[in-house]
C-alpha cells in the first residue's frame, strides 16, 4: 500500500429483490386422444409362404448332369442332360381341414443327351437324370392319408413304385443310374417304376411296432407311358399289374443314436414275356428257328439295408454304409443277381455341415442264359460277344455352395464295359449341379 494514498471511499450497495421466474403455460393433460408412439410395421410375408401357411408347399427346381467319358469304352466324348421340375405338396389338414391327408402333384421337363447310350456302350447309365421321355409331363398327382394316428397310409393315385418299395436314403447321391435311388435291375426286370415314369396304383402300410412296417401295393404296367411324346397318356391299363410287398425296419430314432434302415420285399409281374432262351419244346429259339417261349408271369426280390455307424454331429450328419441285393427269375431276367454297396459321409466338418462325400460300387450279373443265347447267334455267324458281368464304381463330393445351390463332381470307372471283354475299361468324370427353390 502507498501510505499518502487517501482513503478509500466505500459507497453501499442495494441488493436487488430475487427475481422470481415466469409462470409456464400448460396444455391440456394427456389422455386417451393422445395415440402411442406406433411400432414399425411388420414386414409382409411373400406369397410362398402366406401359401405355406395356408397348406400349400411349393417346390422349384433345376438339376443338370454332364459327363465326360476320358478314356476307355467305344469312344470318347460328353454329354449334358437336365429337368425341370415344378411341385406342389398339399396338407389337406390347413388347406381343407382333413386332418393327415396329402396331395402330390409333379410336373417336369427333361431334355439331353445319353452318355452311355452314345459313346460308352455300357450297363447303366452314368448320368441317372437321363430317360424317362425327354419331354413335358406329369410326373405324380396322387393323394396319401394317415389313419389310426399315422399308424396306417393308404396311397392312391399316378405315382411311382420306387417312392414306397427297394429306396434307400444314400442312393441318389450318385450320378450312375445303378444306385439312384434304387436297383436299376429292378426296371430292367420288371414293370417296377421310378421317378419320372408313373403308374396308376394303390399302396397301404402298417406299422406293426418295435420300428417294423409292412407295405402292399398293386401297380398297372404301362410301358406306353415311358415314351417320349407319350407322358400325357394318362388312361389307365390294368391288363397287367405289379404286385410288391417289403418288410421294413428302422432302427436308432431316438435322439442321438445311429439310425439304421433294412427292407426285404419282393414282386411278382403279371405281364406277359420271352424267354430269353428257350422255344416251347426248351430249346434255343435261335437254333430251332421258333418264337420265344412266353412265360406268364416274372418275380424280383430284394434285400437293402443302411446304418450309420460313426455321428459327426445332429440329424443326419454321420458316415453310413449301406448294401443292396436284387434276384430275379432266370427264364426273363437280363440281370438276374445285382449287387451293390458303399458308404457315405454327410457333414464331416462343422463349418460344412451340408457338404457329403462317397463311394460306391456296382456288380451286375448278365442271365448265363442269354449268353448261351450269344453264343448260338455266333455259331450261326453273328457277331455277338457273350454278356457275362460288369462292375462300376462312383466317387463323388458334394458341395453345398448356397441353401438353394448344390454342386457335386464325380469319377466313375466301368470294368467289363458291356459285360464283355470287347470294349477297355472307362474312365468317366461327371458333375451334378442342383438349384432348389
């Protein structure tokens, strides 16, 4: 402080009332006629499933099998075949309020070219796709109802054999016509149907307990149909009829086990056929210069079986290995024993749980009556080679590129291509592409 510095003058200070703040103006309360804020709308459900959820499933799909026959058979070459296919699958329980009722209806559209038939000249077809008329047609309108708490199906309708009777689950995994879905020696041999090739028939099945089923079934045979052009010639024509019977097994339901599957069955067909050697009086109708001898009747028998025996992980991820045996009678058969087995590995990893892989193989016995058959027509100077057996093997990996896309190579070998020895082994790479919709 600077001491001659006078004093300081302190003047006082009014302190100011506390101002008080302005009254706000107020609305009218809340209430009922003020609306909730409103959730965000719910997307709309397309109309497959507004379908679906009414009972009605649709189906779409588009398969194609090419393959390339590298070396070996009577040349080399490729071929592609493909179909299109449309379903619909009703549950007459939403749709009408008929509780365990089904109706099945199919239509498809095939169209390519035939590997074996052109290039290879071997047994069965490598590409499985092929046949069954390359055309438009029904495949299946049929109607299934489940009684005595499904218990009991009755099944009518235009529909295949093979649906109900000699499938197995791993079969059609496999490009070659001899596993897919069921023993080809069964079409050769009868008028036993598949897929696309209907016929009018009627099927009941029992389960009778402890996993057993039996089914019965009556078929028409119709070869007619199989044509191509001929698919949407739907009258029926009973003059003859397939008559299938199997016992069936399933084993390991419950959660967690290893499932398994056996079937036994058999079919006696009425229609009429040659013998494939003998005149009337039993010699060679090639020798005697007679007709074929005309048999009645022709009967078929199976016995199949699949058991998963290694889980990698739920449902039906695991290695299954599975086995087929088919007889048939020796005066009308062309392939009188068949057999076939293999395995197949379906989501093996965790992070492709969809993926499968397997290998299979094929042995076909040719009649040894047709090749005494053979070998009279090369007495008389036709150039002929006995038949006597074939064996076939399929390896493959298939990779589940989207939900909807599958692709699935393959490599086949042919031994005895033909089931002679004229021919060197074939060595064919295929590919199986599968878009479901």
């Amino acid at each position: 402080m600077i001491a001659d510095s006078p004093p300081a003058i302190v003047l006082p200070v009014q302190v100011a009332e506390a101002v008080k703040p302005a009254p706000q103006l107020q609305g009218p309360p809340a209430g009922p006629q003020t609306p909730p804020p409103q959730p965000p709308a719910a997307p709309q459900a397309g109309w497959r499933t507004r379908l679906k959820d009414s009972g009605v499933n649709l189906t779409f799909s588009y398969v194609s099998e090419s393959a390339a026959s590298i070396s070996g058979g009577r040349d080399q070459g490729a071929a592609y075949t493909q179909q299109l296919l449309a379903s619909a699958v009703v549950d007459t329980g939403k749709a009408f309020g008929l509780s365990g009722g089904k109706i099945i209806a199919t239509i498809i559209h095939r169209k390519g070219q035939d590997l074996t038939a052109t290039r290879i000249g071997n047994l069965f077809e490598v590409q499985e796709l092929f046949g069954g008329g390359q055309d438009l047609r029904p495949a299946e309108l049929s109607y299934e109802q489940q009684l005595n708490g499904g218990r009991t199906a009755l099944k009518i309708g235009l529909y295949h054999t093979g649906d109900d009777f000699a499938t197995l689950p791993s079969g059609c995994q496999f490009q070659n016509f001899a596993f897919c879905p069921r023993p080809t020696t069964l079409f050769y041999n009868s008028g036993f149907s598949g897929f696309p090739i209907p016929r009018w028939g009627i099927r009941a099945r029992q389960d009778i307990g402890h996993g057993l089923s039996i089914s019965v079934a009556a078929f028409e045979v119709n070869s007619i149909r199989a044509q191509t052009g001929n698919g949407w010639q739907l009258a029926p024509r009973f003059d003859s009829v397939v008559l299938p019977v199997e016992l069936g097994w399933k084993s390991g339901q419950g959660a967690g086990q290893l499932p398994g599957l056996v079937r036994l069955g058999g079919l006696i067909d009425t229609t009429d056929k040659p013998d494939v050697y003998a005149d009337a009086n039993g010699n060679s109708y090639v020798l005697s210069g007679l007709a074929p001898a005309t048999r009645r009747e022709r009967w078929s028998a199976w016995a199949m079986a699949e058991k998963m025996i290694v889980r990698f992980g739920p449902g039906e991820r695991g290695l299954s290995l599975f086995g087929t045996m088919t007889l048939s009678d020796r005066a009308t058969a062309r392939v009188p024993l068949f057999l076939s087995g293999g395995f197949v590995a379906r989501g093996l990893w965790d992070n492709r749980p969809r993926d499968n892989f397997g290998l299979g193989l094929v042995y076909a016995r040719v009649n040894p009556r047709i090749a005494d058959r053979q070998r009279d027509q090369q007495s008389l100077g036709q150039d002929v080679d006995p038949q006597r057996w074939e064996a076939s093997g399929e390896i493959f990996y298939g990779w589940q590129a989207t939900r909807a896309l599958l692709l699935r190579p393959n490599l086949q070998y042919i031994h005895r291509v033909g089931a002679t020895s004229r021919y060197p082994d074939a060595v064919v790479a295929g590919m199986t592409i599968k878009l479901i919709l």
